[in-house]
C-alpha cells in the first residue's frame, strides 16, 4: 500500500539504530583526527581521490542521514509575502494625454 505523502513529511520523532549511530560518530572522530594528524590525509589518491572527502565528509553525511537530515533552526522575523508588502495605498494609474494615445 502506497504511503500518503503527509505520512512521509511527518515529523514524529524516529528512532536511530544505537550500533549504527555509535560507529558513524566514531568513523566521523578518527577521520577528523587522521585529517589533523596525518599530513598525507589531507592529499588525494589515484584510487579514491580527495581523502578528507572520505575520511570525514562522507561519515559526516552518512551520520546525517541517520538522523533523517534535520536543518538547525534559524530565527524567523518576517515571511516573504510580509517582507514585499508595501505600506502605502495601492498604485493608480495615471492619465493617458489625448495626443499620446493615437500615436500608440
């Protein structure tokens, strides 16, 4: 049975796979170290290319994903539609002169 699409947006809170968890945060800290540490790991290799990609970005998103990608919320003043709206009247048109109009 197809899922609706509100059942996919829902945002009950899931839950994480400890074990799963607990590996990526440590493949997410030793590839940090071995990024600092390590002079050659923050080269590139023919077989993998840019290693601080795999050594620390891919765990890092990886450990996102886990997690079902959750953005860090941000302070919000005003939405777009109140932020375009003027606060004087509307625009009225103006007068067309007679000798205006026929030459168009």
């Amino acid at each position: 049975m197809p899922r609706s699409s509100a059942s996919l947006l829902d945002s009950r809170p899931h839950a994480v796979d400890p074990q799963l968890d607990r590996v990526l945060r440590r493949a997410v800290v030793l590839g940090a170290l071995a990024v600092l540490l390590i002079p050659a790991a923050r080269g590139h290799s023919d077989w993998l290319g840019w290693m601080p990609l795999w050594l620390l970005g891919m765990p890092l998103v990886a450990w996102w994903a886990l997690h079902r990608f959750p953005l860090p919320a941000r302070p919000r003043r005003r939405s777009r539609l109140q932020a375009r709206r003027r606060v004087g009247p509307q625009a009225r048109r103006r007068p067309v002169a007679a000798g205006l109009a026929r030459a168009a």
